[in-house]
C-alpha cells in the first residue's frame, strides 16, 4: 500500500515537471519564432474552416441553385404588404394554381378588408358549391359557399391528388413560404426557373427540368408564362409580374398579420422614444441620492 502511493506521487511529480518543461520551453522561445507559430496556427485553422464551408455549400449532392434575394417592398423593417398585388396574387391562385393546390387553412372571411370587399368576398363564396348536411330528412345537400366556408379543395383526399399527378402530391400553399428554405424568393425563382437541361442531363418523361427544385426534377409543368391571364386591373401580366403578384399573396397567407405586426412595432418604437428619456431622468433623480452616498463603519467604543 505504501509502495502504491509512492508511486503515484512520484508519477504525478513527473508530469507536473513534465507540463511545466513544455510550458517553459514555448516561452522561452525568441519572440520571432513565437509570432511565427502563432500565425501558423491561425492560418491552419482559418484554412480548416473556409475548407469546411466550402465543402457544405459546394458538395455533389447538392447541385440546385440557391435563390438569389430579390429586393421585395414588404421587406423593410416598417413596410407594408401591397394590397394591391395582393389581390391580383389571389386571382392568380384562382385561375392557375387552385387547380392542383389547396389553401385549406385559408378561409374567404380573411380575405374582407385586406384585398377585397366584404359584398367581393360574398360574390367569390357564392361561386363555389358545399356539401352541408344533415338536414331534416337526415339528407346531404349542398349550397352556394359563405364567407365562412375556407377554400375548396381541388381533389378529395391525397390518393387522387397522387394519381391525378403522376404519383406527386402537390403541396398545400398555405404556408409554403414559411415552410421553403428562401420564402418567397425560392417561390419565385422557381416559378420564373423553368429551362432546358444542360448537356448530358436526361430527365425522364413527366419531369421537367428546373434548376432550384431540389433534384433538378420537378413534376409540375411550367404553370405561369407571358399574358397566362389577363389581370382585372389592366397590370400587364407578364411572367415575373405573375410570379411576383403570387409570392406576394402567399406571404400573406403565410402571414396575415404582418402589417400589423410591424405597425405595433412602430407604435412601440414611438412610444420608446417618449417614455425612455422620462424613465432615464426619473433613474438618475431618483437613485442620485443613493449613489452618491457615503458609507461609513464606526464601531462602537
């Protein structure tokens, strides 16, 4: 037992004297040689990292586009959604992609006040018919939608959708934006990307080549070109004014409160601006009697 502890300590001395020999020897070294490995490991380091970020963003596996930032008006710290490419962003959901994608958490109720009327919206809901029911007779019957009915869904479950789209399920537009790496500019930039394959690239019957679509094989065909609808204000509908009408409506519907998000910000900024002068002045009227005070101990005689 005594054995054991004598040499434990005296192993434990030998690396203590060790430690200490190689901290001693780096700083004994001539300033030169210091700085000289010191550059060399920030540089190895610095190396490592850029090899590494570039590895991530250059890999083979992924060889799709990244969406560019396009310059969108709403993305100012205080502006607004334009209401007016709102509503055209709607009828361009109407006519081109209701036909394949469902808004299923968006209701015609939302759309009072932001790009239409209330009397527009009732005139939209009657468009369409719902399966309501009950009634008396314990019978289904339907009747022409009401503000309170969402959108209709253009197939009845997921398994028709598939197999009315080759095996692809379109997604639900509701909050595709929140839900795609990019928003709205990866919304628009494959909208507006449709191309040819580069040489060598073969894309199978029913894709179609689109260089930011994950895989490069998409199966949507190309829904949007020059004058694909005629706007009912007499905006000239061309490709990138259609796409940009459309990413501006589905941000909406991603988030509908974003106006007002921004104008309670607003109003908090300026009522920061008021209110933090008056408490800075009150902290140092207040607490300057306190701060400037003196303590003294006198102990007792």
């Amino acid at each position: 037992m005594v054995e054991n502890r004598i040499v434990c300590f005296v192993s434990l001395g030998t690396y203590g004297t060790m430690s200490g020999s190689v901290t001693m020897s780096f700083a004994s070294l001539p300033g030169s040689k210091k700085v000289a490995l010191t550059t060399f490991g920030v540089l190895t380091t610095s190396g490592a990292g850029l090899a590494l970020m570039l590895q991530q963003s250059v890999k083979a596996s992924d060889l799709e586009l990244h969406p560019p930032n396009y310059p969108w008006t709403h993305n100012g710290m205080l502006s607004a959604l334009d209401h007016g490419s709102i509503r055209r962003g709607y009828q361009v959901y109407k006519q081109v992609c209701s036909a394949c994608h469902s808004m299923e958490y968006l209701a015609f109720r939302n759309l009072v006040g932001v790009s239409h009327t209330e009397a527009e919206v009732k005139v939209l809901a009657e468009e369409i018919e719902v399966v309501d029911g009950p009634d008396e007779s314990g019978e289904m019957f339907t009747r022409p939608g009401k503000l309170s009915d969402y959108f209709p869904k253009p197939y009845p479950n997921p398994e028709a959708a598939r197999a009315a789209n080759g095996g692809a399920l379109p997604p639900d537009l509701s909050y595709i934006v929140n839900a795609r790496h990019g928003g709205e500019d990866y919304v628009f930039s494959l909208l507006t990307g449709y191309c040819e394959p580069p040489a060598g690239v073969e894309v199978r019957d029913g894709l179609y080549y689109n260089p930011y679509f994950p895989g490069q094989a998409i199966g949507m065909a190309p829904p949007i070109y020059n004058e694909v609808l005629e706007f009912e204000d007499g905006t000239p509908a061309t490709m990138s004014q259609v796409a940009k009408d459309v990413c501006t409506f589905l941000r909406w519907a991603a988030e509908p409160e974003h106006d007002q998000r921004k104008r309670m910000g607003l109003k908090l900024l300026m009522g920061s601006a008021i209110l933090v002068p008056l408490v800075y002045y009150m902290k140092r009227h207040r607490w300057s009697v306190l701060k400037s005070r003196k303590i003294a101990y006198r102990p007792p005689k």
